[in-house]
C-alpha cells in the first residue's frame, strides 16, 4: 500500500515556506516601507505555528483515520461483505471464485507474500511505460522483520541467485529482458490471463520477463501478447479469475473517492485526485475497480495506478493498490 512518511517532511517544508521569502534583489526601502514590510513579517511568523500545528493536525487526524480502517478491512471483508456477497443469487461462479480468493489474499503473512511471484496474485496490475512493453508489473517489497531496505521480492532473489544482477548493479536506463529465465519461472505455470480494459476483456498469455533497476524506479515486468489488443484499449489490470465485471459511470462513487483524497497530507506528489472507478463485480455492491492514467502510454502521470475499494462506513478501503512511483519519491 502507499507509503506515508509524512509529519516531519511536512512540517520542516511548511516552516521554510512561511518563514523564507524570496530575495527581492537589493532595492533600497523607504523607512515607511521597511517599517510596513518588518510589521507584515512579524505577523507573518506569529501566524505561523498555528498554521502548521492546524496542518499537522488535520494531517495527523487523517492518516490515523485511514490506519484505523485498513487495521480491520480484512475482518470486515471476512465477517460481513463477503458472507453478504456469497448470499446474493445474482453472485456468478466466476466472481465467486474471485471473492473467497482475494479474502485468503488479505490474509496473507508478510513472508506467504514475499514467497511468491508477482503474476500468483490474485490481481495484477498492467502498464505499457513504452512500446513494446505491455505486461503485468511486480515491485519491490521489503521484509519488515529486516533492518535494512534490501528488496525482498521473490523475483529480485532469484534474479540474484541466476547472477543475472548484482545487489549493486550500476542503475538500468532500458528494461533488461531475461527470455531464458521467463521460460523457467513460467515453465509449469498457467501463461494463460485475462486482461481488463476500461471497456471489456481479453484473453492473452505472458511471453516473457524482464527488470528494471533505476536509481529511483524500480519494477519487474511480465510482458505480455500485445496482438489481442486494439491500439484504442485503455489496459488496466489482469487476473488468472475470468471475471464478469459490470463497466459503469459512477459519479457518485468518483465523488467520495475525490472527497477523501487529502493533497496537502500526501507524502511525495502523486495522482490521487484523478483516480476514477469503472468497474464493478456482477452481483456484489460496494466494490470498485479504480484507475489514474494516460494512454496509450503510460507515462504522464506523476503515478499511474490501479486499485480495488470497498466501501467501509462512509469511505473507501483499498483491498489492492498499485501504482508506478514516476515521480522518484525514493530519491526525494
């Protein structure tokens, strides 16, 4: 999920910005106006500690908020939406699958996630960064039982048991291609996936594997078949579950989504407040698919991403969230 290393950033970026000015060049003030400009800065850094214990706070106030939904999302998932969602006639088989697979997905230790690869989850995000490169991401993850902040993905360990990378590697500038290690990590797995657009879905496979190791992005790209696809698709995420989605505006859905995203409390610059739904599962309420981006490219936005909400009281949880991180955020 999204990382939120906020408070003192924050704090330290508010103070500079109140308390420095910019230089004026060396223009010679009149005593009236040196006198004015000395009353306006004193006002100024009085005002100031209340503006940033009023930010701070209200920051304070909504990451704890949303740490305290995420704390019992999967309860509440397993207790109460997913019984509701199984009782519903109107539930298809597909979509049943679906549901009881993504409730023993949120369930997952820290190490059942590390332990397997990015394209055995349950949901897999699709990006096309450049031509050529359309497929199913996977990203760092890092082992909260570890001191340092080694990547420990499944796919980093076995690129650098291979001697395909070393942990010091000079950074990529180009996606690094690994056919030889695709046709093994892939040999008795299903290449078999259905990919969703905004608009439908399409059956394609995975063809090969490749890395990309930047000094500030970092990812692991399954690529796919590109030739099921039109040039118009706008391609959002894949799934080994054939999913039988209702694709629908949602107003009211994008409004809450937009209602609780908080700019000024937002660690590094992202593209939150444009994410929108467009999807939802066939015979289950309060359930969206979401999405932020550009196409056919996926290159503009500071963070192109996917994810799937479910509604909790009168707000939005993510159950699964991915973005690419384009603007750096690790080197801020």
């Amino acid at each position: 999920m999204r990382r939120h290393l906020y408070l003192l950033p924050l704090y330290l970026v508010l103070l500079l910005s109140l308390s420095c000015q910019p230089d004026q060049g060396k223009t010679v003030q009149t005593d009236a106006a040196t006198e004015a400009s000395e009353t306006k800065a004193d006002a100024t850094h009085q005002e100031a500690p209340q503006v940033d214990e009023a930010l701070v706070k209200e920051c304070t106030e909504y990451w704890a908020e949303i740490q305290r939904l995420n704390s019992i999302s999967a309860d509440y998932y397993a207790k109460e939406f997913l019984p509701n969602a199984l009782a519903n006639p109107a539930l298809t088989e597909q979509n049943r699958e679906f549901l009881i697979a993504l409730g023993a997905s949120l369930n997952q230790t820290s190490k059942e996630h590390l332990s397997t690869l990015a394209v055995e989850r349950v949901l897999l995000p699709m990006f096309k960064l450049k031509e050529d490169e359309l497929g199913i991401f996977g990203f760092p993850a890092y082992d909260a039982a570890k001191p340092d902040i080694r990547d420990s993905s499944l796919e980093y360990k076995i690129l650098v048991e291979r001697g395909l990378i070393a942990p010091h590697d000079e950074p990529q500038t180009n996606l690094a291609l690994y056919p030889t290690l695709a046709d093994s990590l892939l040999k008795n797995r299903n290449q078999s996936v259905y990919a969703y657009t905004a608009t439908g879905k399409v059956k394609t496979r995975i063809t090969n594997f490749g890395s990309y190791q930047g000094e500030c992005l970092q990812y692991y790209n399954y690529l796919v078949d590109s030739k099921p696809f039109s040039n118009k698709d706008k391609v959002l995420f894949a799934s080994r579950y054939n999913l039988d989605l209702i694709y629908k505006d949602e107003p009211e859905m994008d409004a809450l989504l937009k209602s609780q995203y908080k700019k000024q409390c937002q660690d590094c610059p992202n593209s939150g407040e444009l994410e929108k739904t467009f999807a939802s599962l066939k015979g289950v309420e309060g359930l969206y698919f979401t999405y932020a981006d550009t196409f056919p490219l996926n290159n503009e936005l500071e963070t192109p991403l996917r994810g799937l909400v479910m509604k909790l009281e009168d707000r939005f949880v993510y159950l699964w969230y991915d973005e690419v991180d384009l603007v750096g955020c690790s080197c801020i």
